[in-house]
C-alpha cells in the first residue's frame, strides 16, 4: 500500500541518499522541518495543526494515487498527537515531519494487521 511505499520513501529521504550515492537535499518546508524539542506547551497548537495537516495531506495524496486513504480510522485526532508525542519525547532532535511519518506508519500497519485478522 501507499503507506508502505511512503515509509521507504521516508527512510531514503532521512538517509539522504540518491541512487549515485551522493547526499540529496529535499526541499522541505515549514513547522515539520524544525525539531521535536520545538513542539512546546507554547506552540501547542501550532504542531497540533501541522500533524492534522499532514496527516489528512498524506491521506488526500494516498486516494489520489488509488491507495487506502484512511490511515488513522481507528483512532482520533488526539490520540494520533498522542502518539507522535511520545515519538518526539524519545527523539527531541528528530524533525517532527519524521516522527509524523513514522506515527502513520506503525499506525498503518496495526490497522491493515486488523483488516487481515477479518
């Protein structure tokens, strides 16, 4: 599925790596650039609206591209920030796109474990 695909994409992203083996720079933009340490009692809201935001971007290109669009139907908004803050807490030095990125992962695939378990 997408999400599979995205989370390779994310790790050769995060390695920098191209296929010459030369470092690549990926241009990125705004809030999910800037670390998790960032994301304090202060900017609470503005990291809240980054992960919806990204989380329902990345959903939106997934049903673009005929994959399941839904990651995150078993949960709700908070408990998707939830997750990405303990992430964050492990890794205050990660970028919170990367840790965002890892959340919908694991939850993508408890969710398709549970689709299979039917």
């Amino acid at each position: 599925m997408l999400y599979r695909l995205m989370s390779i994409t994310a790790l050769l992203i995060q390695i920098g790596m191209c296929s010459s083996g030369q470092a690549k720079d990926i241009w990125k933009i705004g809030l999910g650039t800037r670390s998790c340490s960032f994301w304090t009692p202060a900017r609470e809201a503005e990291a809240n609206g980054f992960i919806s935001g990204f989380w329902s971007a990345t959903n939106q290109m997934a049903e673009q591209f005929n994959h399941d669009g839904s990651i995150g139907f078993t949960t709700d908004t908070a408990g998707i920030v939830e997750e990405v803050r303990l992430v964050c807490r492990q890794n205050p030095s990660l970028p919170l796109i990367n840790a965002v990125q890892a959340v919908y992962k694991k939850i993508g695939d408890r969710e398709t474990g549970a689709l299979k378990g039917k």
